[in-house]
C-alpha cells in the first residue's frame, strides 16, 4: 500500500519510512510529485498549517495524504522559533543558518549570567500531523512532543534540522546521537505517529 507524504523534507521522510516500512506502507514524498503547488503555511498552529498542507496536496494530487507541521519551542526564547522553525534565519530550510541563529538568540539571552552552564534552555519539539482522504472528505489528526534542553555545543551527524543542538535527558545524548530506531521511540514525529495509526485502525 502507498503512502503518500506532503513534505518535501527528507528528514522527515527518513522517520516515516523507517516507522512505515516495515508495517508493509511505501511511503512516498513530494519529490515524486514535483507537479504538487507550493503550500503557504499562514496557520497560526502546528495543526492549521498540517491541515493546509493535507487539504491543499491531497485535493491537488487527488490521493489520500499525511501532511507533517513540526517544530522546535524554546522556553527561554518564549516559545520561538515554533511554527517558524523552517525559516528562522531567513532562508527555508538552512538548517545550518537556523542553528546558528538558535544559538546566537540563547547566547544574547545568557549575558550577564556568569555561570558556564551547557543546557542553555528546556525546549520542546511538536509535530501535528493530518491525514486526509479526499474521497471521503475524512480527516485525521494528531499531536506528540517531546521535552529536552538546548544545549551550547552542537553534538552528532544524525537527524535533520535542530537535532544537533537538543539535548535529550533519556539517552544524555543529543538527538543527533540517536539512530533513527532511538529517535522514533521517544520523538515528537514517533507519537504523533502512533497516536495517528492507533486513529486509523480503531
Ligand atoms: P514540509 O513543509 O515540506 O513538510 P518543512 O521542513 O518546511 O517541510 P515544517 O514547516 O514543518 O516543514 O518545518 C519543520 C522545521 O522544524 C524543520 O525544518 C526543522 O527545522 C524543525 N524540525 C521539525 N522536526 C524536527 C526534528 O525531528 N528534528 C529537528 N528539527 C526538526
Ligand atoms: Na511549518
């Protein structure tokens, strides 16, 4: 069975086809569809802007769609970037320019206080995840997260986006030290992930 992604981000896909694989799914992304429109992500959540992307692929492709909406919530940085994790330096998807620009906001923060303290803040990541069949007009959705600190040196080559820089208490690693089977186990996408399948087959 087919399962088309409405991402273009291929870290993303990694997760989903590494969780969806082996319960026989083929999990295809956008870059097989190249026709599908550009989404604009105007919600002002997680969930609006999964939704969007699900409603706007799924009508366009005319296929039954996962969308995913994720990102990073710094306590310290009142929550930022959230929904703008893509885009916080400027540049969609920079994932580079976007930590960089993590640790330029906490390091500005942290002026001043005199302790060499490296969890820099408690942070979380949220993934919202839609599913929508445009058959049937039925939508799914889905939320998880996952409570972890940021930390001031960046740590491991796995993962994608701000990975590098979440320290995750659990493993006392970075989620760019996981293997992708640890990071499914305890992340944001993993129990959005669960808590969509539990909805789809009770
Ligand atoms: P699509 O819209 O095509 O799915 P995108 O990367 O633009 O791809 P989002 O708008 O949901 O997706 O932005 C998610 C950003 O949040 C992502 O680019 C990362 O910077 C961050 N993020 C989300 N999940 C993450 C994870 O598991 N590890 C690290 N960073 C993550
Ligand atoms: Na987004």
């Amino acid at each position: 069975e087919i399962i088309v992604m409405a991402t273009r981000n291929m870290g993303k896909v990694r997760e989903f086809r590494h969780a969806l694989e082996p319960l026989g799914k083929e999990v295809r992304s956008l870059h097989e569809y190249p026709e599908a429109p550009e989404v604009v992500e105007d919600g002002r959540t997680f969930a609006e802007n999964a939704f969007k992307k699900a409603k706007e692929i799924g009508d366009f492709l005319n296929l039954p769609v996962i969308s995913d909406d994720s990102g990073l919530c710094v306590e310290m940085l009142d929550g930022a970037p959230g929904i703008h994790s893509a885009r916080y330096a400027g540049e969609h998807g920079n994932d580079a320019a976007n930590n960089a620009k993590l640790m330029d906001e906490l390091m500005r923060r942290r002026l001043g206080d005199d302790t060499e303290q490296p969890l820099l803040s408690p942070a979380k990541f949220v993934c919202a995840l839609a599913m929508y069949d445009p058959a049937t007009g039925r939508t799914l959705e889905s939320e998880g997260q996952v409570e972890g600190w940021i930390t001031s040196e960046t740590a491991g080559a796995g993962g994608f986006g701000y990975d590098p820089l979440f320290f995750v208490p659990q493993y006392e690693r970075t989620m760019a030290e996981l293997s992708v089977e640890e990071k499914q186990r305890i992340s944001h996408r993993g129990a959005a992930l669960q808590e969509l399948l539990k909805k789809l087959n009770g």
